[in-house]
C-alpha cells in the first residue's frame, strides 16, 4: 500500500480513501534538523523507549533523494537495524522521486495508511532543509526541531524555518562544546518570536546525546508534555482541524489547476484571448465567462 501510495494516482487516491475511516488514533511526531544533526540516531532512540512501554511504532524516513543525502536510505537502515526483527517496529524510508509535490503528496497519504494499520506512534524524519521538508515535518502532532552545538547552529535552524514549526527542541551531540551557546541563542530567537499573552507553548529545549542514548528520556517527556498540553481545551482537535482544511484546500487546489489546464487548452480560451486582441472583450469580463464555464 505504502508503495502505491509513493506512486501516486489513482491507486493512491484509492489507498487514502479505504484507510481514511480507519484511522484517528495515531499521534505522529515530526523530526527535522539539518543533515547529520542526529535525526535518525535519535529517533532510534525514541523507537526503543515506546517499545518499552508497550506501544507500536512507524518510522518513516522521508528522503529528499539529495546528491547530499545519498547514503542517508543505507545509513538508516544500518541504524535502525536494532528494530529489524521486532514486529512492534516499522521503519521505511519514503524516496520522493524527484519530483518536489511528490514528497507533500505522498507523506500525509503513508502515515494515513500507518495509523489505519493500527501503529500508536508514527514518527517522520525530514531533512529540515527546503520549504516542502519543513512543511512535512510541521504537519505532525508535534514537531521535534534537532539541532548541534556551536554557535551559529540555532540561526540557521531560524533561517530554514525550524523555528515556526518546532514543538520541541533538542540540542544532540551534547558532548560536543557550545552547548550552553546554542541554547542561549535558541532562548533569545523564542523572545523575540513569543507571542503576547498567556497559554502559548513554549517549546522547551533538551539537550541530548543520542549515540549514547542520553536525554532519551527527557525527549520523550517534552514530547508527552506538548501533547498533554494540546489534548488539554481541545488544541489537539483544533489543530487537526486545521490540517484537515489544509489537506482539502491543496486538494481543491490541484483539481482546479487540473481543470483551469484543459480550459486552457480548449477552443473557447483562445476564441476569448482572440475577442480581447480584436477589444472586443475586456480580459476580465473574458475571465469572468471563462470561469462561469469551469463550474459546468
Ligand atoms: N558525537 C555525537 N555524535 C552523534 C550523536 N548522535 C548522532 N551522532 C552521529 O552523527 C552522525 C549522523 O547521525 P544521523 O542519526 O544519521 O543523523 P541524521 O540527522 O539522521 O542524518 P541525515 O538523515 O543524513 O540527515 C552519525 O555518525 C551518528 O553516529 C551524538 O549525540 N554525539
Ligand atoms: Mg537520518
């Protein structure tokens, strides 16, 4: 299923609406950070502390097919070799094939199909550079923003975006120097964005380090505490709310741009640009019988 819906068309369309009134009950999680910040190793980590309590995980590693990343598909895998034989895990990484809408398209559809299937977690891991990455990983339930030590780091983090989408921050290579650095940084970048009044979240920062499995723990309580803090008043519906009429706009969006190109292509809109070139017609009143013919 996971396949079709990489392929897109209509057996993805078909996949999405046979899932759809499965699922509900997955919280996903978004990873996102630079490259080699220590996504996956983290997210390894994550996996085994929700194992020990129970819970089914997805992992999908979305790969931006980036001459950079070109060993990121094998370097998960290797890493996440200690979930390979546990039943309770699924990893994949999702390959976006080369086309950008592909990798907005198809995120949303697989974790649809991961959360019908019945996994409690689902957690996607997103290079954070690139609008499109950063939107995929921000379109989670929460959304865990990994940065590195060292001075600059949490600016490029702001530069690419990270800092509207992050939930949660974690500063991994935490036994590497900078670490009070980067998070005084990260502090003074959430004043000046923090919002006026009171009941705004405000995403903690933690430091971790990963390879040894250091601040798993503390990760993951950030983690609870924003979703506690989101099923609290209804934030939680209300933002899926949001995402829902986000996913509906893109997808009118598209069907009208679908139609807007045959229009296009037909005999009346060149009939019309005719009659505007002879100023017969204005463009707009043109535009207006154009669209009238849209809606049939
Ligand atoms: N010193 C140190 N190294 C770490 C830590 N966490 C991860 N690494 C190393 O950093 C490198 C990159 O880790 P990954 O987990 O692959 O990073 P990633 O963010 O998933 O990388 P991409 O998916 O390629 O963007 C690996 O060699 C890890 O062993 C840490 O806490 N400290
Ligand atoms: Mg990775």
């Amino acid at each position: 299923m996971l396949s079709m819906v990489e392929r897109g068309g209509d057996d993805a369309r078909e996949v999405g609406r046979l899932a759809h009134p499965l699922g509900g009950d997955a919280y996903t999680i978004g990873l996102t950070g630079a490259p080699g910040a220590g996504k996956s190793t983290l997210s390894t980590r994550l996996v085994a502390a929700l194992r020990a309590a129970g819970d089914e995980v997805a992992v999908l590693a979305v790969d931006p097919s980036s001459p950079f990343t070109g060993g990121a598909i094998l370097g998960d895998r290797v890493r996440m070799q200690e979930h390979a034989l546990d039943a309770g895990v699924y990893i994949r990484s999702m390959a976006t094939r080369g086309h950008l809408g592909g990798l907005a398209l198809a995120t949303p559809q697989a974790v649809r199909v991961l959360d019908a299937i019945g996994f409690t977690w689902v957690v996607v891991e997103t290079v954070g550079v690139g609008q499109v990455e950063v939107e995929v990983a921000g379109a989670a339930d929460t959304t865990v923003v990994v940065i590195n030590p060292g001075w600059g780091d949490a600016v490029q983090a702001a530069k690419a975006g990270l800092l509207e989408v992050a939930d949660v921050f974690v500063i991994n290579k935490a036994d590497r120097p900078g670490v009070e650095e980067a998070s005084r940084d990260l502090q003074h970048m959430l004043d000046l964005s923090a919002e006026d009044g009171g009941g705004a979240w405000r995403p903690p920062i933690v430091p971790a380090v990963a390879s040894k499995g250091e601040g798993t723990d503390q990760v993951l309580e950030a983690i609870c505490s924003h979703r506690a803090w989101l099923e609290a008043d209804g934030r939680l519906e209300a933002k899926r709310a949001r995402r829902a009429g986000e996913e509906l706009r893109s997808i009118l969006v598209e069907r009208l741009a679908a139609r807007v190109q045959d229009a296009y292509r037909g005999e009346a809109f060149d009939a019309a640009a005719a009659a505007v070139l002879a100023r017969e017609v204005d463009p707009w009143t043109a535009t207006d019988a154009l669209v009238d013919a849209l809606g049939q």
